[in-house]
C-alpha cells in the first residue's frame, strides 16, 4: 500500500510540474539578415526565369540589377563593357 502511495504522489507531482511549465518557446523577431534568407529561399523555390530571378534579387538585397546594352545580365558588376565606335 506504502509503494502505492508513493508512486500516486509520484505521478500527480509530475502532472502538476508539467502543466506550471511553459508550453512552447518564446516567440522572437526575426532579424533583419535571417529575413532576407527566408526570401531568398522563397526565390529559389518559385521557379522564375533567369532575368525575373536576377530582378527579385536584386530587389531583395537591395542592389540594382545590372544589365548590358544587349539586355543580358552583366557577369560582373563594377565593370563597364566597352561599346564599339561607330
């Protein structure tokens, strides 16, 4: 009977600590850079085409989009590509 006891005090001691327990994790913000990663996973997963694709991006890091006279994307930024004189 004693181990009885013990074990049904046992079992409401456990029930009760765990209903004074928090049920979930707090909710946090998130940061600014775990946003952009979140889009850009979004991007990556919605199938656009290369030039949409390039456009969003840069929309989404904030850069412009940098094309050539031909309306092809630029493989490096910061460079110019020369125009043949006419």
């Amino acid at each position: 009977m004693k181990a009885y006891s013990v074990v049904l005090l046992m079992l409401v001691l456990s029930v009760l600590a765990g209903c004074a327990s928090p049920g979930a994790p707090e909710l946090r913000p998130y940061t600014a850079q775990e946003t952009r990663e979140l889009a850009m996973e979004a991007l990556n997963r919605r199938g656009l085409s290369f030039e949409e694709y390039q456009q969003k991006k840069a929309e989404l890091l904030d850069r412009p989009a940098v094309f050539d006279g031909q309306g092809e994307m630029s493989a490096q930024r910061n460079v110019s590509r020369p125009h043949p004189a006419s």
